[in-house]
C-alpha cells in the first residue's frame, strides 16, 4: 500500500485518519501539522512536521489536507508543490458517491453518510461531511466545504471557497459565488453573489 499522511491534527484530521484506516488503501505513517511540535503523537500517529516540510520529501506519498478552512486549504493546496506528492480524493465506505458520470476533483473528503445522486460535478479540495445530501447536477467548486447534516438541493452551483455550517439547506437552482458562507441552520431561498455572509431562515445577508 502507498504511503499516506494527513495535514491537520486536529479534530477533523483525526475523523479523517479514521476514515482512512477504514478504507484500508493507504498505509496512513502520521500527520503534518504547524501548530504542534514534530515527534508528538496524535491518536497512535506521530506529528512528523511542519507542512512546509512536504516540499522536501524524497518519496512517494498521498497527502489529505483535513482542514475545515477553505482559504487556508487552498493556501496549503498551492504551496505544496513536490512532484514526489499526490492528492487522492478520500471516500469513506459508508458514502453514496452517486452514478457513475459524477466527477470528483482531486483531493476531496467525502465522509461517512453522505448522498449524491447524479450528475454531479465536484472540484479540487473539496470537503463534503458526515450526512450530506446532494441532488442531481450539482456544482461544487474547488476549496468549497460542505459541514454536517446539509442538504443541496438539484442544480445548485456553489462557487470557489464556499463554506454551508451544519444543517444548512439550499434550495433547487439556486447559486451562492465565491467565498460565500452560509451560517449553521440556514436555508437559502435566493441566489446570492461572491463573498456574501448569510444567516437565518429564510437566509439573508448578515
């Protein structure tokens, strides 16, 4: 099995070390994390540096970037730039990835109860979690994260970076531009431009 760590220890980099030990793909040897010292161990796992160190490996490994943030993922995504790394796309066993003709950039997260259906477009970094529900063709661009228990209706298209908090619901072909983020529980009943901070049922700019 090929060699995979995971940047970010924290929680979600631990739920993502799980869901990688559950695949049983990859051979997970630890994590790479700025905030805490190299050698510390994190659930079994050691903290073997800081990200930056990444550029300097003189192996083959698959890196997972599990951080929430999607500017920050996007910041770690351009920087590592070793011809040494790859970035697969993670889905846990329990998820429904939908038909076939669903497309997955690489180095998504797709997590435990999740649901697609079809026609569905994913990008590059990509972090749907734990419940989600995705319906036909959908468009989800790079870095976009997607947190608990949301609900994306058909057609909806999602711009770069976008960020829904736990339970939010968007309504059937609706679009929300880039570096949008959608407070948790909110639902979304209009379409809303770039950079717009939404809250409260129904959704309105904050």
């Amino acid at each position: 099995m090929k060699d995979l760590v995971i940047v970010g220890a924290g929680g979600f980099g631990r739920e993502t070390a799980l869901m990688v030990e559950q695949l049983h793909l990859w051979n997970l040897i630890g994590f790479y994390d700025d905030s805490l010292e190299p050698g510390t161990v994190v659930e079994g796992k050691p903290v073997m540096g800081k990200v930056s160190f990444l550029n300097e490996n003189h192996s083959e490994v698959a890196v997972v970037i599990a951080i929430a943030d999607p500017s920050t993922r996007q910041r770690i995504a351009l920087s590592l730039t070793n011809k040494k790394l790859s970035f697969p796309t993670v889905v846990h066993p329990t998820a429904l990835a939908g038909h076939s003709c669903n497309s997955f950039g690489k180095g998504c997260i797709i997590t435990a109860g999740v649901i697609m259906t079809t026609g569905i477009t994913v990008g590059d970094f990509v972090i749907v979690n734990l419940a989600t529900t995705i319906g036909h063709d959908a468009r989800l661009a790079d870095f976009t994260s997607i947190m608990p228990q949301c609900s994306i209706s058909g057609n909806v298209k999602l711009g770069k970076r976008c960020f829904l908090g736990s339970g939010t619901r968007i309504l059937q072909g609706l679009s929300l531009g880039d570096d949008s983020v959608v407070g948790a529980g909110a639902v979304v009943t209009k379409s809303f431009r770039a950079n717009s901070k939404l809250i409260g049922v129904p959704a309105e700019k904050r």
